[in-house]
C-alpha cells in the first residue's frame, strides 16, 4: 500500500493506547481502504485553496491513523486540520477506492468533542450558534431585532461599524438572510390536500433556519407537491433534526434530537418523510446507521431512514410515473444548478433536481465550472472559519456569473447565505421549487 513519506505500515503491532476514546472510535478497516491515490486532490476545498497535504482527505485520514496507534494526540495539529475540513464529501464521490470518508469524519469529530479543550473564545462562539440556530422559537425572536436592524444597517454610521466588526462576527453579519417578520412567525397547515387524484402522502420537515428565514421555499414545497398529486402533512411537533449539530460532532445532542424526530414521524401513515434541506435529509438518512448499536432505537431509526426523501427525489418519481400533472408555463432563460454538497455528494442526489427543473418548457439548464468545490457554507464552517470559506465562496461566485445565469438555483439554505453573500443581488438566487412553484402557477420567478 502506498503511503505518505514517513508512515508506518498497518501492518505493525500496535503498543500503545490509541489516543481515541473507547465510544466509536475510527474503524481499522476503514482507514486502511485508503491507498493514498490521490483522486481525492482535485475536488477538495482546503487541498485547492492551500496545497496543503494534511487539508487534503488522505492527509487527514494518515492523521487518524496516526492519532488511532497513539503516535500523535488529538489537541493541537489533528484537531486543527479536522477543523479546517469542510466535511462536503467531494472527496466519497471522487474515489475509486470507495473509501468512506464520511463514516471516518463523522467518528473523529465527536471524539475531538469530547476529548479536546478549545481555547475560551472557540468555545463561546460555537455554543453561542448551538445555542440559538436549532431552536426555532428562538430563532424567531432572534427575527425581531434581526428585522430592525436590516433597516438600520442602511443608516452610513451603522454600515461603518458593521464593517469594523472582527473575523467571526463578520461573517455572522454578512450572512444575516433579509428577515420578514411576517414569515418568521408565519405557519405551513398541517394538511393540504392533493390537487385531482393523490399520488402519495407525505410528511414534510419544515426546519429551523429554513421555516424561519426561507419560509417561501417551505411554501413553494407544500404548493408543489401538492400540485403533483401529494397528500402534504406538517406535523406541528416537529423540531430540529440535529443535523447541524452531528455535522459539528456534537454527537450526543443530534441523537437525542433524532429520537426525537423518529418517536414524532414514525406514527405517521405517510408513503415518505419529505425535506428540502440538502444537510437535513443527509443526517436524517444516516440515522439509521447513527443508531444501529443502540437497541431500542436500531430497528426504529433504519424504518424511519427507509422513508427519507429530498423534495426533489419524490418529484422526480412522480415524474417518470406518467409525467408532470400540473402544467408549466415557460420560463425562457438561462438556469444555473449549484449542486449542494449533502444533497449531491453526502446523498448522491444530482440528477434529480436537473429532471425536476427540464420540465419546465424553454428552461436552459447550465451546470457550472468546478461543480464539486463546496461554497464555502458547509453547516457552519463560515462562521467559525470564515477566511476560507470566503476564498471558496468568492471562487463559486465567478464560476456562477461565467456561465451568466438569469437565475441561480441551490437545494440548501446554507448555500443560498453564502453563494448571495458572493454574487450579490444582481441575480435572483432561489431554491429549485420556487422556480418549479412560479412556473406551475404562471407568476414571475421571484428575487429571492
């Protein structure tokens, strides 16, 4: 096998304590399918922005192996380039080995969780975000001064200011979304009926961020599935999925929330459990796998993964089973496809969204250059890294506007942040249902 100058082979006893803590630790195996190859280089973020070999996959997973025989501990360099990764998942789809990146990212950031002092500021910072950002009430009332200050942020003084702010807290600010307080507070029903005969019943996540600061897209969702012949429940019960948090390593406090989620839905007599956020229905598949060792829960998590679709997968389905059912207006222009990270690479879900959007008449579907370098979002690395993720969201921004789009189209509200932070306003930025909702109803496409 090759390896990086310098490693030991695998083969080699080993004779001292791993520096991974004894709860799901890395697997032997999985570290070991890595062959060093280096198909991973090309379409991994931190490998294009630094040239670095430790911010590449393979850098990191010689990391592991080192950290897993005890030769190195996890404070200091390993957590630093654990941290710096995006966790986008390029790098799965790129590998001809099949080595399971993700399996290893999602076993090693716990462990830096339980096992690594960050420094105070660190720490602060991201219990701040976990403070806030999984709660929807909370969020809601965050809205508020949210709202007020969007308008003072027009007044000069203000403005000055707001450019002075520090690294972290800029970027908090400029990726503030435009807040309407009548859309923060705003609620979906619990059940629209199908329009004509119903096809399936679904449940639709509605989200944190998404219900609170993209309720359109939520609306558009439930319209569009609807249009298509979908029975659409929203159970009032729901809560946060625990996504961003499991994408951070707060490993115990995703579970919890996916137990949660799973004791609300499973009850439920719907065909599927629909999302239209790439990182929630990333998760809230795995969360069959997150809780296989746990007895009580196996059996349940696995049914309720079985039932997980993207909007954009259920859509197309209905699709190739006889065709659309509502009509489409045309929308005559040129439609850019920003492929998000969870739903492309963590979810394999690419050419769904593409079906969904052909059938809409005179549409010009373009893709764009380096589709598989993230755009910097990735849960909530722009706010805790923001230096990089501005490099790569400045560098999606010009692969967006060399295509010249009259609309860009992204599945996550992340991505939607990020890439607008970039591009600007110029462009309408939208979710791909708002455009699919916009030509099904005859109205203009919306700014936003």
């Amino acid at each position: 096998m090759t390896t990086p100058a310098g490693s030991a082979e695998t083969n080699i006893p080993q004779t001292v304590p791993s520096s991974f803590d004894d709860r799901r630790p890395p697997e032997r195996e999985l570290l070991d399918d890595c062959v060093h190859c280096g198909f991973c280089l090309p379409t991994c973020p931190t490998y294009q922005l630094w040239g670095e070999e430790m911010d590449s996959p393979r850098g990191r997973i010689y990391l592991m192996d080192l950290a897993h025989k005890g030769e190195i501990s996890l404070d200091g360099p390993f957590t630093e380039h654990i941290d710096a990764c995006l966790g986008c998942m390029a790098c799965v789809t790129a590998c001809p080995s099949g080595v399971q990146y993700d399996r290893l990212l999602e076993s090693v950031r716990p462990q830096i969780e339980r096992n690594v002092e960050r420094k105070p500021a660190d720490r602060m910072f991201r219990e701040a975000i976990f403070a806030l950002f999984p709660y929807k009430r909370r969020l809601r009332l965050a809205a508020l001064p949210g709202a007020l200050y969007q308008k003072l942020r027009t007044v000069p003084a203000i403005a000055r200011l707001a450019e002075k702010l520090p690294g972290r807290l800029a970027a908090m600010e400029s990726l503030l979304p435009p807040v309407s307080v009548r859309e923060a507070f705003a609620r979906l029903p619990v059940h629209t009926p199908a329009v004509g005969e119903r096809r399936a019943r679904v449940a639709l996540l509605t989200g944190c961020v998404q219900d609170v600061f993209f309720h359109r897209v939520n609306e558009a969702t439930v319209r569009v599935l609807a249009a298509e012949g979908c029975d659409v429940l929203v159970p009032r019960e729901q809560q946060c999925c625990g996504a961003l948090e499991l994408h951070a390593g707060r490993e115990d406090s995703a579970l919890a929330r996916a137990k949660r989620e799973i004791a609300g839905y499973e009850s439920l007599d719907v065909d599927f459990v629909v999302t239209n956020v790439a990182g929630c229905g990333s998760s809230m598949k795995e969360y069959g796998h997150l809780l296989a060792d746990d007895p009580e829960w196996a059996q349940r998590a696995a049914a309720f993964s079985a039932r997980v679709r993207d909007v954009h997968e259920v859509l197309a389905d209905l699709l190739s089973d006889g065709g659309p059912r509502a009509p489409r207006h045309p929308f005559r222009g040129r439609v850019a496809y920003h492929d998000a990270c969870h739903l492309g690479h963590a979810q394999q879900v690419r050419e769904q969204p593409r079906a969904v959007l052909r059938s809409v008449p005179d549409l010009q579907l373009v893709d764009l250059p380096e589709a598989a370098i993230c755009c910097g979002s990735a849960g909530i690395y722009n706010m805790v890294m923001p230096a990089a993720a501005g490099d790569l969201g400045a560098r999606k921004a010009a692969n967006v506007r060399s295509v010249e789009p009259d609309v860009v189209v992204t599945a996550n509200p992340g991505c939607l942040l990020q890439i607008g932070k970039h591009l600007g306003r110029d462009i309408p930025l939208l979710h791909p249902v708002q455009l699919l909702d916009a030509s099904i109803r005859g109205v203009p496409v919306p700014r936003s």
